[in-house]
C-alpha cells in the first residue's frame, strides 16, 4: 500500500507541471493566430521556439525574481503561469523576423538597407 502523503505530493507536483506545459501551449496558439506562417518549417521551428521560450525563460525568470513561493497559492500560480505564458511570446517574434529577414535578403538587399526601410515605415506611421 502506498502512502497518501507522498502519492499526494507527486500529484501536485505533476499538476504544477501540466499547468506550466498548457499556458507554454496557449502561448504559442496565441501568437500563430496573430501571425499565420507561410510554411510547414516556419511553423515547426516558431512553435518549437515559442514553447522553449516560455518554459526556459519562464523558469529563468521565476528563479531569478525568487518567486518559487508564489507557487504554493492558487492565485501566484496563476500569476506564475501569466509570466510563463508571457515568456513565450519573444520567441515567437524573433524566429518571425528571422524568416522575415531572410525572405527580404531574397530580394537583393542586406540587414542594414531592411533596418532602414523599417525605421522609415516607422516614421511614416509615427507622423500620420
């Protein structure tokens, strides 16, 4: 027979995990719904890079703050899990850009001539 306290112990602990696994999920549905890839590759190497961001960067960043108490309540998990959920969407925007970039280098023109017509559109829209 096993003992309660430690079966209960290792069903929380694995809840906690699964909590932490959907919002790194929700994360990553979120911004594909924003930004559609155009391929099968994209999409794979988005959401890989998406789900990575938000657990390894939510972890990081729940370590560096000290936060690892807040997991012990409901509402700092939940708190938890917004940062985590929030980690993810970096990920999403750089392997993006990147894609956008390397299309643009298709064109004929380098890193520094699309940093130019970025900021241009930026001023553009900034002054309307």
């Amino acid at each position: 027979m096993t003992e309660p306290a430690t079966t209960a112990a290792g069903g929380i602990a694995l809840y906690k995990l699964g909590a932490f696994g959907c919002m790194a999920a929700l994360a990553a549905v979120v911004v594909m719904a924003l930004t559609i890839p155009k391929t099968v590759k994209e999409f794979v190497v988005s959401l890989i890079c998406t789900l990575v961001g938000s657990i390894g960067g939510g972890a990081a960043l729940i370590k560096a703050f000290g936060l690892m108490a807040w997991a012990d309540d409901v509402f700092g998990l939940c708190a938890l899990l917004g940062m985590v959920f929030a980690c993810g969407l970096p990920g999403w925007v750089l392997v993006r850009g990147f894609f956008a970039y390397a299309e643009y280098r298709k064109g004929g023109k380098n890193f520094i001539q699309m940093v130019g017509d970025l900021i241009t559109v930026a001023k553009t829209a900034l002054l309307k």
